[in-house]
C-alpha cells in the first residue's frame, strides 16, 4: 500500500514539491507522451507560421508540373518535395497550410467549447432538484445523437461552409463536456473539505474559485486533449463529406476528398494528408493518455 | 424494485422520445423555405392545394395542435415525401434501414469478438509486454480517421492486390429478391440456383465495411474491458481470493471476469450511437446502400423532409438500443436497480 508510505526518502522528497511540477515529473518520465508533446508543440508552431514556412501559396499553380511524385520517385522533381496536384500546386505548401485549418481551427474550437462548457457544467453540478433534473435528461437526450450527426444537423440547418462546421462542432460537443465537467463538479463537491467550507460560511463563488476549481484544472486539460482529438476528426470528416471546408481550401479532410478521384493515378495525395491527420490526432491522444496517467501516477503517491 | 426500476426507465424513454419529436418538428421551422413545403415534401404547392395541405397539417392552428397532428403522422407511417425522389420518406427508411443496421450488427459483433478477450487479455498482464502491445494498438486505432483507413484498405485490398470488391453490397451479376432487407438472410432464403457464389460475394463486399466500421468500436471496447477489469481486480475480495491461494486464471475466469463484463454490457449498447456515425462515413467510401449515405445525399440537395425523416428514425434507434441496453445491464447487475434515483 503505497498510500501510507510516510517515511521512504523518495516520496518524502517527492511530496515537497509543488503538485504542478510532481505533474511534469511523471509526464516527462513517460518517453512516448514526451515525443506526443513533441509533436503537438510542432504542429501548433506549423498553423501559427504556416503561410511564411510553405515554399509556395496554397494556390499557386505549376501548370508544367502537373500530378507529379514525392522527390524520392524516379521522375518526382525536388522543388516539389511531396510532389504536385492534378492543377500542380505543391502539396507540401497546401499540408502545411491545412494545419491552420484543421489542427489550429480544431484547437480553438476545442478551447471555446472549454470556455463554455466549463460555465455550464459548473452551473449543472453547482444547481439541485427539478433544474438539474431536467438539465440532465436535456443532457441525456443530446447524448444519444452522436457528435457527427448533431454536427451534420446544425450544417444542414446552416449550410455547408468552414465557419459553420465550428460552430457545428462546438455545439456538438458540448452535451459531452458539460457532462464531464458537471460529474468533476458533484465529485468535489461531495467531498469532506467541501463540507467543511461551507460549514465556515462561504458563499457558492468562493467554493468554486478556491475549493473546487484548483482541484479540477488538470482533469479540464484532459477533457480538452479528448474534445481536441473529436474536433480534429470532425472538422476532417465534414471537410471530407464536402459539408465544411469547400475547395479549395486547404483543410486536410477536404484535400483528401478532392484528390479522391486520382487514388489510382496518384495515391500520394490521398494518402499524405492522412498522415499527417493521423499524427495530429496520435499527438493529442498521447499528450491526453501521458497526462491521465501522470495524474492518476500523482494520487497514488 | 426491478418493476420499479424498469418504470422508471421507460418514463426516461417517452420523454426523450418527447424531446426528440419536438425537435424534430421544430426544424421544418428552422430549415430554411415554408414550413408547409419541409412538412409535406410537397414543392410549388399551388393556391387550391395550399388550403387543403394546411388543413392536413393543421397549420392554421396552434402550436401544440400541430405538433400532436405531427406525431400522429409518425406514428401513421405519413412521413412526408422527399423532394428528390418524390417517393414517401417512410418508404425510403424501411428499405435502407436494415442494410445500415446490418453493417452495424456484424461490426458491433466483430468489435466484442475481438476488443473484450484483447481487454482481458491486457488487463490480465497488467504492464507486461501483451498490454504494452494492445495500448500501442489501440491508440493508433483511435487516431486514424475512419475515412483514411478505409481509403487505405481500398488501395491496398482493391487496387493493389485486386482481392476485394470496393463498392456495393453483391455484384451485380446475382439478382437478389428483397425480402428482409439483410443481404445475407436475403441470400440464404431465396431459391435460386447461384446461392452458394452470391453468399461469397456478399461476404467479399461485407468484410472491407465491416474491417473500417468495427475498428473505432474495437478501440473502446478494449479500453472499457481493461479499465474495468482493473478496477476490479484491486478490490477487496480479489485480494481475499488470492490470499487463500487461488492461481492467476482462476481468480480472473472465476472470480474477477463477471464482475467486470457488467460496465461492458451498458458500454455495448452505447456503441450503437458511435457505429451509426462512423457508418455513415463508411457507406459514403463503399458506396453502401445504407439510411447514412442517403441522408449525406439528401443534405447535399437540401431535402428537408428527408433529412428530418432521417434523423427522426437514426435518433429513435440509437436511443432504443441504450435504453434496452441498459435495461439488460439491470437484469443482470442488481446494485444498479438501488441506486439510480433520477441520476445518470
């Protein structure tokens, strides 16, 4: 039983130290959810910078290099890393560019969500009797819709475009970060210090600010590395169903979707763009799974 | 209690049914056009006609007069007709439903086939190299998009090594009677002379779809079935049990597994609502006759009718399944009968 270990030199050493910095000690142990950071921290430096890192514009046309291989290829040309299009534009320039659309859309998507859902679902779990109830079975109902229908939904209500598929996603996930939020809540709340505060007079805002919050933060983080991977995906797939991004913007889903059509001639430009949506999302996720376990790590100390 | 139980559970049912219905009923207000055209489906409704629909629809009153008007359309099977095909929407959903819910079922089965053993399994060697290698698995499978891994397996299974059909339920070449609308018992019960060659191809066209739609559900399964069996395994009378001196298997097979496949029956039925999104995305790649893919077309021509027609029937049984899901979970799992007192 670890928990009553009191007197070993590690955990005593250990438990001086701030919970935020014993945090970044069991992530960094953890290699894999290190490189996942990594990558993370690239990919947000690629949206930010992208229009300056890409060799060309996204859509500049090279009408003498049309549908041509990565460099490595025999007949691929090396101002063309990853070759060309059907209308010979650089993809190596369009991917790059897709990040701004898919990962860094995704990310402010997935922090609006936050934003909102942290005020909900605080309001739910702070709130008793007939309005949590009913709250709840709201809830429940916007549960059962999957994320991606809801969004097609609200698209189909507000036609297909890239700022709709946003707002379709932020409304798509909020049922399920108010949930979480609201469990965390009802979770802390319960607990004895809780009690204790409320019995010495605090009013509801202090117990939230000082008692509740300090102590939900990280698990907020991780409710976001899960709602940003969903985000990822969704906006990729809408992009791919051609509901949201419509070409030619270069959002990674909706590159795919276009090049579709030359997956025999061309398998490069279908397959690139989904690599890099797979290590956008595998980045996330890492980034997600280190910091759960890094916490559940911390508690059991 | 359990009667009770079950009530209470029902009561939970009529009333998201309720608010889905409402919904529902509001969007032929908010898709944009007439209200009279998105209910009927009707288009150009000329001026003798406009009188005699709104009547139908009881538009010239109120409110909650129209929504009971509405419901017992539903409820009639009178669903509107779609603009696009000018056939009745109701028409429409009884024939694809079972194509989607028969992609859905054989994934879902996949799925438990394969992600509750592998969660045991990585639960079972906690840490070791059989889990190390199921989570390295299970994060990729979460990352990759559903569309790129099905693209993927086309250019690798169709176009590659040409071994796999890429679209459609069964080539064209077998004429297969409709019966019940699920290929393969479709297959099995006419009598024609071609049966054995067109149950191959059948299950040649099924195993892409059904590789793609299983992965996500795969992914979850296994995770729920190693968390939960974790949990259970620190629990008290595991420690019990091997203090008395039980091996490994038996502690796992005798006395941890049960404990643990309850949480996975409810999560079993919660699949459902995940597998009928991702179908959609999977009909669209394969070309599935399925509900999914002719309610992505009907966004593209802005079918109101159709759309709401669809949603309606997708919500109705995504919701269904986790009522009923969670319904056998309380059959099996008496604790959660006494604790659920309004909560979720």
């Amino acid at each position: 039983m670890a928990k009553f270990n009191f007197n070993t030199d590690i955990s005593s050493e250990e438990l001086n130290k701030s919970p935020l910095r014993q945090l970044w000690r069991h992530f960094k142990a953890n290699h894999v959810a290190l490189v996942g950071l990594w990558l993370f921290i690239a990919l947000t430096i690629l949206a930010t910078l992208a229009p300056v890192i890409a060799p060309y514009g996204v859509n500049q046309q090279h009408t003498d290099a049309l549908l041509l291989p990565p460099s490595w290829d025999d007949v691929g040309d090396v101002r063309f890393i990853l070759g060309t299009d059907d209308l010979g534009r650089d993809i190596l320039s369009r991917l790059i560019n897709g990040t701004t659309y898919t990962f860094g859309l995704a990310i402010l998507t997935a922090l609006i969500t936050t934003l909102l859902g942290v005020v909900l679902g605080v309001f739910a779990g702070m709130s008793k009797g007939v309005r949590s109830s009913i709250l709840n079975h709201m809830l429940d109902v916007t549960l059962s819709i999957p994320s991606l229908l809801l969004a097609i939904i609200i698209i189909a209500l507000l036609g297909p475009g890239l700022l709709n598929t946003v707002w379709a996603i932020i409304l798509a996930l909020l049922p399920q970060y108010i949930h979480s939020v609201r469990n965390l809540v009802v979770q802390e709340l319960s607990k004895d210090y809780i009690v204790a505060q409320w019995l010495d007079g605090a009013n509801s805002w202090h117990i939230l600010s000082r008692g509740i919050f300090p102590n939900i933060y990280e698990h907020i983080v991780v409710i976001f590395t899960m709602s940003l991977s969903t985000a990822i995906l969704d906006i990729s797939a809408l992009g791919f169903l051609k509901l949201g991004a419509q070409p030619p913007t270069a959002e990674w889903g909706a590159i795919l979707s276009e090049n579709l059509a030359f997956i025999y001639l061309a398998p490069w430009t279908v397959a690139l763009p989904g690599i890099l949506l797979f290590f956008a999302v595998l980045s996330t996720n890492l980034v997600g799974d280190g910091l759960r376990s890094a916490l559940k790590k911390r508690k059991a100390i | 209690m359990a009667l009770e139980y079950i009530f209470r559970r029902i009561i939970l049912l009529c009333f998201m049914l309720l608010l889905l219905s409402i919904f529902t009923f509001s969007l032929s207000f908010l898709f944009p056009g007439d209200p009279l055209t998105n209910l009927s489906g009707i288009q150009d409704i000329s001026f003798h006609e406009s009188d005699a629909l709104s009547e139908k629809y009881k538009l010239d009153q109120s409110i909650p007069k129209q929504f009971i008007s509405f419901i017992t359309r539903v409820a009639q099977g009178d669903w509107g007709i779609s603009f696009a095909s000018q056939k009745p929407i109701f028409e429409h959903i009884v024939a694809l439903f079972p194509a989607t819910l028969e992609l859905a079922l054989y994934a879902l089965l996949a799925s438990i086939v394969f992600g509750i053993p592998a969660g045991i399994i990585s639960a079972a060697y906690y840490e070791k190299w059989p889990d190390k290698i199921i989570n390295t698995l299970t994060l990729l499978g979460y990352s990759t998009p559903v569309f790129w891994l099905a693209l993927l397996m086309i250019m690798f299974f169709c176009l590659q090594l040409g071994l796999l059909p890429m679209s459609g339920r069964v080539s064209l070449l077998y004429e297969i009677p409709d019966i019940t609308g699920f290929i393969l018992i479709d297959i099995l019960l006419s009598d024609v002379s071609y049966k054995f060659n067109a149950f191959i191809d059948a299950i040649k066209h099924l195993l892409l779809p059904t590789i793609v739609l299983s992965t996500y559900p795969t992914m979850v399964l296994i995770r729920f079935t190693r968390d939960s069996m974790l949990e259970v395994l620190e629990q008290n009378y595991i420690k019990t049990a091997r203090a008395k001196g039980l091996s490994r298997s038996q502690l796992i097979f005798r006395h941890a597994l049960r404990n643990a496949l309850l949480p996975v029956i409810k999560q079993i039925g919660l699949q459902f609502s995940s597998l009928i999104t991702l179908a959609m995305i999977t009909e669209v790649i394969f070309s599935w006759p399925g509900i999914g893919r002719w309610l992505i077309d009907s966004i593209y021509q802005r079918d109101f009718p159709a759309i709401q027609g669809g949603l309606l029937a997708v919500s109705t049984f995504i919701i269904l399944a986790t009522v009923t899901a969670d319904l056998i979970h309380s059959v099996f799992d008496p604790i959660i009968r006494n604790q659920t007192h309004g909560k979720i």
